[in-house]
C-alpha cells in the first residue's frame, strides 16, 4: 500500500497573551503589563496513513485533533516536523470555513473550486451536482450569511466530494446536519471508499469510526497515544481518556478486565425471539461498583442496541466475579452479531473496564422478512 499522508515529527506550537495591550495608549501607560506563554497543542506527532485508507481521528476536546487537520491541510504551518502529501486533497473543517459570508453560495462554490485549482469550465461541470447534493437549488443564489448551520454543512460537503480529491479530510462537521443529510454523507463516504480514496475523520461519535474507518489513532493532549485497529483505539479511548487519566500519560490497566464472555447452553445461537444467556467474567483489583453495558453490532459496524446501564448494577469485590446476562424476546433477524463487553461507573461518565467484540451470536430466524430486527404490522381493513 503506497503511502499518500505522511506526518512526521509534527509539533505546533502557539503563543497565548495574558492582559495583551489592546491600545498604545495602554501600552505607554502600563509599558511592563502583559505577559505571553506558549502553548503546545502538537508534540510530536506521526503517522502514515496508504493509499485507500479511511483513518478515524479520537480525542477529548483540546487533544489536538483539528489543529492536526488543519496542518495537514495546509492552513497551519508545523512549528517542528514535516507533511507529506501525494495527490489532490479536499477538506471540510470547521463550520463555513473558507466561506466569504457576503457572497451567494453559487459564488462561494466557484471560488473554493478556483482556491482548489479549477478552472471556471471544470466548476461549470460540477455545478448541478453540488448543488443537487447539498440540496439547496432554492438557496444557491442567497448570501451565505443567511444559511443555518446545516445549510452551510450541506454545501461545503457537497463541494467537497464532488471536486473529485483523491484524499478527503473531514472534521466533525458531519454532527450538525439532520440524520438523514448525515446517513447520505457517509454513503458518499463509502463510495469513497470503493473508489480507493484516502479519508481523514475527525469525530467524537465512536459509532462512525467503528462504521466506517480501518484504523483509529488517538491524541490527548497533543501527543499520540493509540494508533491501531479500531477496537483497540476504541478501548483505549474509552478507558484511558474518557476514564480521566492525566494527561499525555501511557495508557493503564483498566480497573475491571473483562476476561471472557461464555454461554452457558455452550452455544452462542439464538433463534429469533428466543432468549440468551451469556456469563462474563471480571476481574477487578479491588472493590468496585458500577454498571454493566452490552454492545450489539452488525458485522457491518452499525449499533443495533444499548442497553440502559442504570438498570444493570454490579458490585464487584476484589478478585474474579461470574455475571449472568440474559437476552430475552431477541428480535434480531438472521445473521452474525458481535457483542461488546463493558463497566461503567454508576454516573456513566467513566469507563471501568471494555471489551470490543467480547463475543458473537448468531440469529436464526424462520420468516422471510429483511432488515436487522422484526417490526409486527397490525394491518386492519375497513
């Protein structure tokens, strides 16, 4: 696989000015006030990302993760290390970003495809199809200043993916469109995708980067603590970052080890309706309480269902412990389900222990009906 972004070394450095002089009236008067810190929001950052690779980007707010983007795109300079980049690159970074809020979309459309290097002609040709895709044909001709927030989402994406780049940098701005703008987004994504397209994600949801991305890497605090399989970025994200751990330190032993996940019929297979039991078994270090949260999945990556941690209390005592989930009335219909093990603490906010893919089940369903779950229709006729 041929490398398309390489960061190597990158930090990025920032002055920050503590009572800065806003007048040279305040500066003869008060000639010793104001004083100035650097701020390091990159330290050292590297990564390769190939050809056809979709990389998810996680981190708290303040990890670094948009001033990484916008070194890689190029709107920030690196204060050390270097950024290579082969191909064309389109970015969708913060919210109306290289917008001119006087100008029309129309003519914000032709000019972030001259700032891309288009020519006039080449725009012309895409035009219908940004326009198509964003669907704002109503809209197109009023100054940008007037859009909502998911207007401007909506083109910007739209220019973004129709430009035809062979790398795609997105920064989180997926999350302020409505749900179905988003859903059509990231099948523009998966297209991407089939076309072997290299992609850059930045996002909180860890749905998406499970969805949709080969690889996660994790920042906090400006350093690079997870870069890997996307379970195990996950894991780390979840029970390193979200679990309070100072920051930049090497990530710890979780508090609870999920250490396997059984069923107790020795079988993993339910029929559609039927109920399944499986057994975990923790281990904890100490005296722990907290609740317990299973995870189902598609193979595909999407989230069937969550259950509502409150409603699932442990008490663990130091030592190993055997819990017995039971799955009743499964309404899933055929296929192979993964299943994602977890302990949370009992406001949620903090992750004990997690196991991605803790284990499998499989769902067999006798009625021919399509889809992931079976919804019953009352069909009554007058």
């Amino acid at each position: 696989m041929s490398e398309v972004i390489a960061v190597d070394g990158v930090s990025k450095r920032f002055k920050i000015h503590h009572e800065r002089h806003n007048s040279l009236k305040e500066r003869i008067l008060h000639p010793g006030a104001g004083s100035t810190e650097l701020f390091e929001a990159l330290r050292d950052v590297s990564f390769s990302v190939g050809e056809g690779e979709t990389v998810g980007i996680l981190g708290h707010n303040g990890s670094g993760k948009s001033t990484l983007l916008k070194c890689v795109c190029g709107v920030l300079q690196p204060s050390a290390g270097q950024i290579r980049l082969r191909g064309s690159l389109a970015a969708l970074l913060e919210l109306g970003a290289g917008f001119q809020h006087e100008l029309s979309g129309r003519d914000n459309v032709y000019l972030y495809g001259s700032m891309l290097g288009f020519s006039r002609k080449r725009v012309d040709q895409i035009f219908d199809d940004i326009v198509d895709f964003s669907e704002l044909a109503h809209f197109i001709d009023t100054p940008v200043k007037f859009y909502s927030s998911g207007m401007y989402v909506r083109l910007a994406f739209a220019v973004a993916v129709n430009v035809d780049p062979d790398i795609l940098v997105v920064d989180e701005v997926l999350a302020v469109g409505d749900e179905r703008f988003q859903a059509k987004c990231i099948d523009r994504i998966r297209t991407f995708q089939r076309e072997g397209r290299t992609i850059l994600l930045v996002t909180h949801q860890a749905d998406t980067v499970k969805a949709i991305c080969d690889r996660a890497i994790v920042l906090d605090h400006g350093l690079k603590v997870a870069d890997g399989e996307v379970g195990e970025g996950l894991r780390i994200f979840r029970e390193h970052l979200l679990g309070g751990a100072a920051p930049g330190s090497t990530p710890s032993a979780p508090a609870v080890r999920i250490e396997a996940v059984s069923a107790p019929s020795g079988s993993f297979e339910v029929r559609h309706g039927g109920q399944l039991d499986l057994e975990v078994d923790l281990v904890s270090d100490q005296a722990v309480s907290g609740n317990l949260v299973i995870e189902v999945y598609t193979r595909s990556g999407l989230l069937v269902s969550r259950n509502d941690a409150q409603a699932a209390p442990v008490d663990l005592a130091p030592g190993a412990t055997r819990v017995t989930v039971g799955l009743s009335d499964v309404p899933l219909l055929d296929g192979v389900y993964d299943v994602n093990v977890g302990v949370v603490d009992p406001q949620g906010g903090t992750v004990l222990g997690w196991r991605e893919k803790a284990a499998a089940i499989q769902v067999i369903y006798d009625g021919r009906a399509g889809g992931v779950v079976a919804l019953d229709a009352a069909v009554t006729q007058w």
